[in-house]
C-alpha cells in the first residue's frame, strides 16, 4: 500500500511519546488535547507518516545493494 518511511528509532519514539501522552490524559494528569498521541502512536505502528510525503522524507535505513 505505502511505503515505510519510519525507521527503528523514530518508530520507538512515537511509540512511546504517543503512549505517554494518552497515559497522561486518561488519569487527568493533561487535558484532552493528549489524545493527540493516537496520531504518533499509529504512525509508530504502521510505520509510516504522510507528513514525511510531500518533503521527501524517510527515517528508514538505507539498505545497500
């Protein structure tokens, strides 16, 4: 479908940045803007980011042939 644009490292920090913040928001610790950490946490799983698109983005390792 698409093309992985996530590498390892990028794809662990979404993970966790995303997690947190909807720990964050479910014990009331941060409004309900945290949800927003679906977003990260998705793109973490899927490995893949449409903002990376337009920008010619990919945090993926090079694989040399």
């Amino acid at each position: 479908m698409f093309k992985t644009n996530v590498g390892s490292l990028d794809r662990s920090i979404r993970i966790v940045a995303g997690v947190a913040l909807i720990a964050l928001t479910a014990t009331g610790h941060i409004g309900a803007w945290g949800w927003i950490g679906v977003v990260p946490v998705l793109t973490g799983l899927f490995r893949f980011c449409p903002a990376y698109l337009p920008f010619g983005l990919s945090t993926c390792a090079v694989k040399k042939p």
